[in-house]
C-alpha cells in the first residue's frame, strides 16, 4: 500500500498505539478509534514488566504437570469458572496440545525472536525520542522455591542463548547478593534465573508519549468512545467501519482490540483461536525495601516491578469468561502475597489502586499479525500476557507487512494462517 494512504486501527491499548505509530512513521495517515479512551483496558495497569530475555509461551510441560491440581482448585493462582466450560473448553483443547516440550519451545523461541526484535525497536525509538515512562533496565529474576524446577529452568538457558537471549542461573546467595530486598522473603526457595537485560516501565505513560508525537504530525486522527458496530464488507472487502457517528473509511484496517474483536469478524467467517485469560495487579507506594530488580515469583506467579516510588505487583491467570470487574477475592490473594514474599516492600494497607484486565491469550501465546479475512484487514492480536513486550517488534512487523517492505524478523509462526486462521478470500 502506498505511502499517505489512510489505515484505520481499532483498538488503542498498547498494541494499538505502538502500531499507529509505526504506521505514522511509515508515511501513512492513521484514524486510531477505540470504544473507550486510550489505555483504559488491559494496558491500563499491567505488570509493568519489559521481558525481552524471558518471554515464555504460557502453554508449557511444566503448567501441565500442574495440571489435575489447577482443575480441583488447589493451585490459588489460577481460577476456573465451570460455568464458562463451553467458551474455553476448545480453547483449552488446543492449549494443552501447546504445552507438549517441542510445541513450548518452538513457541517460546518464536517469542524470542520478537521480543528482542522488539527491544530494538523501542531502543531506538528512545534515541530519537526520549520518553518519559519510569523506564529502566532493571533486570528480571524468576524465584523458584523448588530445586528440580530450578534445575529445569536452568537446562532452558542454553537454548534461550542460540535464541539471542542472555540469562543467568544464580544460587540463593547469588539472588540475595544481587538483590539484597529478597531477605525478606517469607518461605522456602532455593535460587533464580536473572535476566539482566530485561526492564521495567509505564506502558500508558509511553502511549501518551507516542500520541504527542504522532499529534506532532498531520497524520493522525483520533476518535474514542467510538463503537465500531460492523465492518461494512463488499465482496471480502472492508469499505467501512459503521460507528454510532457514522461511516469511518479508510485504505485498510487493522484489528488491535485484544481480546475482543471475534463479533466484528463474524461475517468474515474468522474465529479467533484467543482466550480472554484474567489477571490482576496492585499499585501501592514503594518503601525503601521495594526491590530495584524486577522479580517474579515463579510458584506463586506474581511479578513485582518498581515504577518510580509506585510498587506495581500482578499477579493471577483466571478463566472466567468476558468479566472485567476486580475480584475483592482475587485482590485480597495478590495482598496475602504480598505479605508473605515481600511484606517490607510496599505501603500494602494504602493501595493506589486494585485492577483487572483481560489477557488475549492464544493456545500457543503467540500473536496473530497479518492479513486475514478480506484483502485490506489487518490482525495484531493475541499477545497474552506480553503484549508491552511485544508491542513494538509486532507493530513494526505489521506496518512492513502493510507496506510491502522487506520483514526485519520472520513472520514464521505468527501468521493468521499458522494460527487456524483462513486466509483471505475473495467472491
């Protein structure tokens, strides 16, 4: 597509944003339109984590092993809701048969390959344009608080090295040298795997910055609170968008809506294999204690990242259908975590804030980015959980695919056809 054509991106989280940007920078006029303001769903207030080393697929040997124990409710950060059996059960399906070792490792090494892709984008990014998002090279560390999970970790290093990651495997005294917060560390662990080029920062604080760049620019439009209600489609081709305000036209149209998105594309005969995954965090004030690194707890599956003198903690992986509401239940887990693991860390009985947001999570968490459906709709959707880690290597992918140009990482794995999706027909 030529240069100054008009794209259309639904959705303004932050792959929405990121790739409106890109596609601002490509030359090209951009409507950005979401249902809401900007950064108001599940970019609002996630864990904050920049994982480029140590991004993962979800699906994995070793979640299945945990398996009989998360469908009988004894693994507390994971949830199911039976009543919602028949939206995830085929979702589920697929899922499991990702978590087989080769399946995980060729999607975690796909993951790889954007992530870092990714990191190179946002990087020079910064260089032209120094943003303000609490941004840091923090490092990561994973605890794990069992010897032979540690020992699986470990032997996945290598493999992440071959993939352009750099990782490290630190005994307890090595975690404590790095990080001396962790001596307050309620419970049994036994050491970590540190990524010391991974990072930390606001995702909405950056979409703002990318906004008042591209509103630096003419080639941006904005309209929220705007419901796109249907594609308006003629013979696999999209000519509009049908909004409350009326008609919204353009080029092409890219689908950046999360996990949302499957009604609009139900003429189009596409079912998106995503899966609205449930997670939730705490903002509460940073002491002196808040760890500088950024630390997952591995069994526990909760992060904590220090943003400025805010404690970010999230933390949670639910199944419970469309439900975006803050569980109190749920919160109050991610509190008693808190406690145990780093009770010094934050000001826990002064909450900024509790949050909840909806993870689009495919059965093998790889994005879907491209072509699909009518020959001018465009897909950047199923993120899961590394969807501010993603956002910029996905972005620049999607606006190369766009514009025809030469691809800086392989798109192998992350197209719409790769992901059960049907490619684009025409009548």
């Amino acid at each position: 597509m030529d240069r100054g054509s008009t794209v259309a991106v639904i959705g303004a989280g932050i792959v929405g944003v990121t790739s409106a940007y890109m596609l601002v920078e490509a030359g090209y006029r951009v409507i950005l339109l979401d249902a809401d303001e900007p950064m108001k769903g599940t970019s609002f207030a996630n864990a904050a984590q920049l994982s480029f080393d140590s991004a993962d697929a979800m699906a994995s040997p070793a979640l299945l092993r945990k398996l009989p124990a998360i469908l009988l409710g004894r693994v507390p950060a994971f949830r199911l809701d039976w009543r919602q059996l028949p939206g995830w059960l085929p979702w589920g399906g697929r899922f499991l048969v990702q978590g087989r070792a080769a399946r995980e490792e060729h999607n975690s090494g796909s993951l790889a390959r954007l992530a870092v892709h990714s990191r190179e984008r946002l990087h020079a990014l910064l260089r032209a344009h120094p943003l303000s998002f609490h941004h840091r090279r923090s490092g990561k560390l994973q605890i794990y608080d069992r010897a032979a999970d540690l020992a699986r970790a470990a032997r996945r290093i290598e493999h992440k090295g071959r993939w352009g990651c750099r990782l490290q495997l630190l005994d307890r005294a090595a975690c404590l040298d790095l990080e001396p917060a962790l001596s307050q560390w309620r419970g049994d662990w036994v050491g970590g795997v540190y990524a010391p080029r991974d990072e930390v920062g606001d995702a909405p604080a950056f979409a703002e910055g990318l906004l008042a760049l591209m509103r630096e620019t003419d080639r941006l439009e904005e309209r929220y609170r705007a419901q796109v209600q249907r594609l308006l489609i003629r013979k696999w081709h999209i000519e509009a968008l049908a909004t409350p305000d009326g008609r919204v036209e353009a080029d092409a149209y890219v689908l950046a809506t999360g996990a949302g998105g499957q009604a609009l594309l139900r003429e189009l005969e596409l079912h998106l294999p995503i899966y609205p995954v449930k997670g939730y965090s705490l903002t509460v004030p940073a002491t002196a204690r808040a760890p500088e690194v950024s630390v997952s707890d591995v069994s526990g599956r909760v992060v904590f990242a220090r943003l400025g003198d805010r404690l970010r903690v999230a933390g949670g992986a639910d199944l419970v259908g469309f439900d975006t509401r803050p569980s109190p239940e749920r919160i109050d887990y991610l509190l008693e975590l808190c406690r145990r693991r780093l009770p010094e860390a934050g000001r826990y009985d002064e909450p900024l804030h509790g949050w909840a947001g909806l993870r689009p999570v495919t059965p093998g968490s790889l994005p879907i980015i491209g072509r699909a459906g009518a020959d001018n709709l465009y897909l950047n959707l199923g993120h899961g959980m590394l969807g501010w880690t993603l956002a910029m290597g996905a972005a620049s992918l999607l606006a190369a695919q766009i514009g025809g140009q030469p691809l800086a990482v392989a798109s192998a794995g992350f197209t719409p056809q790769e992901q059960g999706l049907t490619p684009v027909r025409f009548k």
